[in-house]
C-alpha cells in the first residue's frame, strides 16, 4: 500500500503545484478537470486500499487478503514450563523432565504435541476470524505459525505425513470449510523450507469423523475421551500403513481429539503420531473454554 499512497500523494502534489502555475481561469477549468479525474482514480484507490485492521482498528499500511496487522498477527509464544510430551503447563518451576498428572496417569498414543501460542487474547481471536468469520485467506499466515510450531517437537522423523483432524461431514458442510484442513495446506509450503532435508507428505482426508459427537462442553477429560472413542477411524488403511504422521489440529484443549485421532491413526498401522497445534488451552483456562465451546457448539 505505501506505493499505492506515494502514487496517491505524489498525484496530488503534482495536481497542486501545477494549478498554483496557471492563471485563474486556467486554474478553473483544471480543476474541473481534476474533478473528473479525480472521482474515479479515488474510488479506485480506496477500493484497493485496506482497512482497518479486524482485531485492533488500526489502519493497514500494506495491501493485503488478510485485513489484520503484523502486531496482532504475532501472537506471544508460551513462556511456562510445558510438559515435555503434550505441553500441557506445569504448575511448578524446574519440573521440565516430569510429565503432567494426564500424561503420567494415562499416557497419550501420540509421541508428542506442541502447540504455538496460547489460546487467548489475539490469538484466540484469530482462530475465530478463520473459523467463524471464514477469513479464509489467514490460514496462509496460520499454517506458517503451525510449520514453525513444528519446529518444537523433539526427533521428527526424516519422512512424515501431514494430516488433519477432521469435522464431521455435516459440520463441514454447514461450515463451508475445515479449518484444521486449511491449516495443514496452510503449513506445507512452510514445512517444506523449514525442513529443507524431509520428505513431506501431505494427505488430507487420512481420518474420518464417524458421528457427530455429542458437545465436548463441561465433560471431564475421561468422559472426553469416551464421548469421542470410536469417533474416528481410517478409510484407507494402506495410506497411513508404514508412515509417521504429523497431525494438524487447530486448538489443544484436553488433548481427547488428539488422542482419539492418533488412537485410529495407530490402530490403521502409522509408525508414529506427532500433533502440532495452533493454540494450546491451558488448564486452567479450560472451564472458560468450554463455556465459549458450548456457545459455539464447535463440533
Ligand atoms: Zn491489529
Ligand atoms: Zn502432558
């Protein structure tokens, strides 16, 4: 947009400068000249300059599909101490070699999860602008945060597949899109420069969602993952057989999506589960997330 406004302003100055060298009359019919000219150039430049940010209302300083600023594009990173295997945070310093209470009680089927940002603030109004709003265009920023996020998992393995969590059918139709989808499309032109020596796959449509599960809001992390088991499964066995999976979700909340998905993916014969995540709900974030789901009714 700065040339477009250089081009704008530098118009203008001519404009200016070259009706202060003409005589009055000459001024008059210059102007009514520019008049003409102007009312078309203008619309056409407002049409092509951006608006405001969607997030923070300030104005745009380059044209851009995504209407949201660098600011608010960048999200702040986590700084607790995480759980080494699904990232969940812990509530003491110095525990980093320890796992969190659910990856110690029952441990998960995935190798590890990582996730971004946390899941508020900016960040979680972003998610919303993709998913709710259908601001399509930002899983192209999204997907680089999700490729960068991968850059977090310990050991990925030289050959891997990309996949996504799916909706439900129904869901996906009503919604238009899958946003976990868009992030996993969004992610592999990324993955591909930022782990120039891999072998990466990308397979969409690996899972299926066998029934809409009922809303997640207000279960427990157990009756989490009964309400989802049996929830997914793999249509085509032999395309997951032999393959380590990098498994690409949105928003990790309890982890009962992840588990259930990687559950299917092992049972069909993948080698290995990773998950990586835009965003990360934190424990004791969760209760006020589960009362935003349940308004949202996200699957
Ligand atoms: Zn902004
Ligand atoms: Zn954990």
């Amino acid at each position: 947009m700065t040339g477009l406004l250089d081009a704008r302003s530098v118009f203008r100055s001519d404009r200016l400068s070259a009706a202060r060298n003409l005589a009055p009359s000459e001024t008059a019919a210059w102007r009514a000249v520019a008049r003409v000219l102007r009312s078309p150039l203008d619309a056409l430049a407002c049409a092509l300059l951006p608006a405001d940010c969607r997030l923070c209302g300030t104005s745009l300083l380059r044209l851009s599909r995504v209407p949201v600023c660098d600011s608010c594009r960048e999200t702040p990173l986590q700084s607790q101490n995480l759980c080494p295997r699904c990232g969940e945070a812990l509530a003491y310093e110095g525990e980093s070699e320890t796992f969190c209470d659910p990856c110690r009680l029952v441990p998960p089927p995935f190798t590890q999860a990582v996730a971004w940002n946390l899941y508020q603030g900016r960040a979680r109004e972003l998610v919303h602008l993709l998913k709710y709003d259908g601001l399509l265009a930002l899983a192209h920023t999204l997907g680089r945060q999700v490729a960068q996020a991968t850059q977090l998992l310990d050991n990925l393995p030289q050959e891997f597949t990309v996949t996504s969590v799916p909706l439900f059918a129904g869901k996906e139709r009503s919604r238009g899109f899958n946003q976990a989808a868009l992030l996993s499309a969004g992610a592999i032109r990324p993955l591909r420069k930022l782990f120039p020596g891999h072998q990466i796959h990308l397979s969409e449509r690996m899972l299926s969602r066998v029934r809409a599960t009922e809303s997640q809001a207000g279960l427990s992390p157990a009756e989490r993952r009964r309400n989802l088991r049996g929830a997914f499964f793999v249509p085509k066995p032999q395309a997951v057989r032999e393959r380590h999976i990098l498994l690409v979700d949105d928003i990790y909340t309890t982890g009962a999506t992840a588990r259930a998905c990687s559950e299917a993916l092992l049972k069909a014969g993948a080698l290995s589960v990773r998950v990586v995540t835009l965003s990360r709900a934190q424990h004791e974030m969760t209760a006020q997330w589960e009362e935003w789901q349940e308004a949202a009714a996200v699957y």
